[in-house]
C-alpha cells in the first residue's frame, strides 16, 4: 500500500523539512497499514547529525545479523506483502531520530504557556483600568454661577470651590469605590464628637430626635453660628461621615445640630405609626425651631446630605420665614426629583438597579425594626397586605407605593414623588445656596444635573459645582492608597460657611453706616 502524500510546507527550502512515513505490510493474507506522519523543520547542522547517527545504526545493526558492513538487507515476501527490512530500520530509525526531536519541543511548551499568562494577565490589568479609571484626569469642579459680587467673593475666598480635586490614585477614580467605602467604612479614623440628644414630641404623637454638639473653639469671625445638618436616607448621628464632619465644624467654632431620621436609630423606639420620608420636613422643622429659640443669636448654617439635602431645600423652599436668620444652605449628592429618579433607578448602567436593590433592603430592615407600631392594632393606615408586600419588594419605588406614601395620606407614587421632590420649591430659596455632585455618583443619573445647573443659571445666589470625580458622598483625599480622614466634601462645605460668614462681616458695617448717615439726615 503506498503511504499517503501531503504537501511540505513551503519554507524556502526543500531540504530543511523532512518528512517521516512508516507503513509496515503484515504477511497474513490482510493487510493493514501503522503510518506515522509529520513535517519538521530541521537545521541543516541538525540533519547531517541525525544521518550520520542512522547510518552508524545500521552498520551495526549488519555486523550483529552477520551481513558486514555494506552489506543489503534481505526482502520478505509472502502472503501478498513484503517487508524490506533495509527501509523499515532506516525508516524506524528516523522514527527514533524524530522521536528525540519531538522530546526537544517539551521545552518550548512552558515558554507558550507563559505567553498565555501574560495574555490574561494583561487582559485583567486592561479590565482593571477600566473599571477603576485611572485613565481619567483630575481637574478642579465645573462652576455654574452668575457674574455677581457675592459669587466671586465665594469663588476668591473659598479657593477648593476652584481648585483641582485629586482623589487616590489607585481607586478615587472609580465613583463606585467611592461610594461603597463611604456605605461601608464611612470614613477613615472616624472621631467620637460629644453631644446632648434631644427629644421633641411631635403633633402627631411623634418623637423628633436630634444630637446637639457645642463648638470646641471661638469662630474665626467671633460670631455665634450654628450647623443644622440633615443625614442620608435611614442616617443619624451616629453614621461615621456624620461624626467626622461635626468634630471638624466644631473644631472650626461651629455649633451643630444633627437630626436623626424618624425611625433611624436603632435604640429609639417610634411612639406613633410613622417614620421618616423623601420629603417630610416636620421633625427638621422642629429641630430648627429648636434652635432658634433656645440661641436667639445664632445664625444658621443649613447643611443637607443626600436624601438630606432634598429634605432642608424644600424645607427653605415651602416658607420664606423658614430662611429667617440662614446665613447659607449647602446640599450635597442629592437627586432633586424623585419623580424622574424613579427611571433611571430601574436601569442597570453604572449598577444603578444593584444600588436600588440593597438601599431597598436597608429601608425593609429599618421597617420591620417597627413592624409592631407601624402595623399593629394602634396603626389604621397599614394592613397585613403592606406587610407580605414589604417582604417581597426589591426596588425603593415598591416600598415606597406600598409603605411610606400612606404615611401622609397620598393617593399614588406619582404624587408621592412630586409633592416631596424640592424640585418645586428651590426656586424660593433666596439666602446663598450651593449645590455639590459628583459627575461619577452611581445614584444620581446625569440627566437630573440639569435642574441645579439651569437654577445656577437663573438665579443669583446659586452655585452649583459638578466635580469630575467623588461618588457619593465619597470625595475622598489621598495620594496612591489610603485616603486622608477628612474628606473634600468636609472642608468644603466649611470653606463655603467661612466665606460667608465673612461676607456678612464685611457687609453689617456697611449697612449700619449707612442707616446711620440715613438716620442724621
């Protein structure tokens, strides 16, 4: 039977490629065929070697049959086959010569292999960059203001407002990692600030709570200025990025008052069937007036965090006499509407939905925490369908369709989300206001930016300053890994309060000069 031919590879030259064949013809009647095949490049040194070595072989091979050397194999022949032993031992000798060759490939293996690992490890270095964007350059926040007196004062005296933002090189870029160490770690070396809780009892048979931290030093202006500071959804005092923003208000010679959440806290038992929600402004409102009767002095410094800085805008919004001895407002990674949040809370990009999901689960915990005030006996609002349908939701806007809308009485979500979205009561806030987000904040989808950037455009006493990097509630310091305690959220909110209340300095002489020029005349 002839061997099976195929193709050399074409490398140029014929005699650098050998190819082997064996077929053997079995003497008994049938016939049947062992072929080995393959093409290898060899070196001219290498062949010239590998035949020598197989000529030696077989001259050996004749001296131990007794043919001598030179001598010619004999040829076996019957039963329709023959068997040259000549070729055969040639040929299995080349076997044999090939069969080392292959031996010297195992070397070459590991080097593949290797190049394989390089592959995937460059490949997830190309996946870590991209996640943690560390291709992305740092720059001072985007500035949408008027042209007026006051806005460049604050942009002159408060030079972080201006200043390029530099988070840790390894993982600031990344808003999610941002926001995940905020929810997880709060802060870095969180402070233990000391203060008196409060109590106030509410028309309704509520109890509002607040924590009460006086100044730890003498403010830079002399002046008596006081923080009232409104948490995140389900925050308090206690939550780590609280605490570490009062010591350092404190420590800079303001008094702080912080509110916590109705239903918050989880050593406060509620004393009527309700807790906090988006929008109600009834227990800030409380502590507010709180202050304001117990220090009849102090000035105001408004300060609202996430589902906070929703709470104290409308706040300032629903009444001009709520603005009555504010000196500023400052809010900061809120989403302005929660009607046209509800959207985009239900995509999956930048993992928006896996966030809707697990603040979902933290407001179920804060419920059933209560489930005996909010659906016992005493409660005629909520029934045992709100309780199965608290367990099986998955998203904010199921709990709050089934739970917290009816914690005043609304007919629907829609007007749930309207009617407690500061969206449409901003717009009467007059006293000074910053608005701070962050470009890479998971929670809040670009499309919102649009109201705090077109409100900044249209009235006077609003700076709205959009930083490239920051999560939320992040804007964490640092150079390469660890980050520094305080944050860049921390300082500039203190930084925009110190300006203002140089402003103010600045401006009471002015005016008492002038009534009192007015008053000789």
């Amino acid at each position: 039977m002839a061997p099976a031919s195929r193709n050399a590879p074409s490398s140029g030259k014929e005699e650098d490629s050998v190819m082997v064949t064996v077929t053997v013809a079995v003497v008994s009647g049938s016939r049947a065929s062992v072929r080995f095949r393959g093409w290898k490049k060899i070196p001219e040194s290498r062949e010239v070697r590998r035949e020598e070595a197989v000529n030696k072989r077989s001259d050996a091979a004749r001296e131990d049959a007794g043919f001598g050397v030179g001598a010619a194999w004999p040829t076996i022949r019957g039963g329709g086959g023959e068997l040259n032993l000549t070729t055969s031992l040639l040929t299995m000798s080349t076997m044999s010569a090939h069969e080392g060759e292959v031996h010297t490939l195992s070397p070459e293996m590991p080097a593949m292999f290797d190049g394989m690992k390089l592959a995937a490890v460059a490949t997830v270095l190309y996946i870590i960059v991209r996640c943690l964007n560390l291709k992305s350059p740092t720059a001072a926040p985007d500035i949408t203001y008027q042209d007026t007196p006051l806005n460049r004062f604050l942009l002159k005296s408060c030079p972080l407002l201006t200043k390029e933002y530099i988070p840790p090189l390894l993982w600031g870029k990344s808003g999610h990692l941002q926001t995940a160490l905020y929810g997880k770690l709060g802060r870095v070396s969180s402070p233990h600030p000391h203060g008196v809780r409060k109590y106030l009892p509410m028309q309704d048979g509520a109890t509002a709570t607040f924590d009460l931290f006086e100044s730890l030093a003498d403010h830079q202006t002399g002046d008596d200025i006081t923080m009232v500071i409104c948490p995140g959804i389900g925050n308090h005092s206690e939550k780590h990025y609280i605490r570490t923003f009062v010591d350092y208000s404190q420590k800079q010679g303001y008094r702080c008052a912080v509110l916590n959440h109705l239903g918050a806290l989880p050593n406060i038992e509620l004393t009527s069937p309700r807790m906090f929600t988006y929008g109600c402004t009834w227990e800030f409102g409380a502590m507010v007036g709180f202050i304001k009767k117990s220090y009849p002095h102090t000035r105001l410094v408004v300060v609202g965090f996430s589902l906070g800085g929703n709470i104290v805008c409308k706040f300032l919004g629903e009444n001009r006499a709520n603005q009555e001895r504010v000196l500023c407002c400052v809010s900061v990674c809120q989403g302005y509407s929660a009607l046209r949040a509800q959207e985009t809370f239900l995509q999956w990009d930048h993992c928006r939905r896996l966030y809707n999901f697990l603040m979902a689960d933290n407001m179920k915990r804060i419920i059933l925490s209560h489930r005996e005030i909010l659906f016992g006996v005493s409660s005629s609002k909520m029934k045992d369908a709100d309780m199965s349908r608290l367990y099986t939701a998955t998203s904010l806007m199921q709990i709050d369709d089934n739970i917290m809308r009816k914690f005043h009485g609304y007919s629907s979500l829609k007007e749930y989300y309207e009617k407690e979205s500061c969206v449409h009561y901003i717009h009467n806030v007059n006293v000074p206001l910053l608005l701070v987000n962050s470009g890479d904040d998971p929670l809040v989808h670009q499309s919102l930016l649009t109201i705090p950037r077109t409100l900044a455009e249209k009235k006077p006493n609003v700076i709205f300053a959009l930083t490239l990097h920051g999560g939320h509630l992040g804007f964490f310091e640092g150079a390469v890994l660890f980050p520094e305690p305080l944050t860049w959220m921390d300082k500039v909110i203190v930084g925009y309060a110190n300006t203002m209340c140089q402003w103010e300095r600045q401006k009471t002489p002015c005016q008492s000069e002038a009534h009192c020029s007015d008053g000789k005349a």
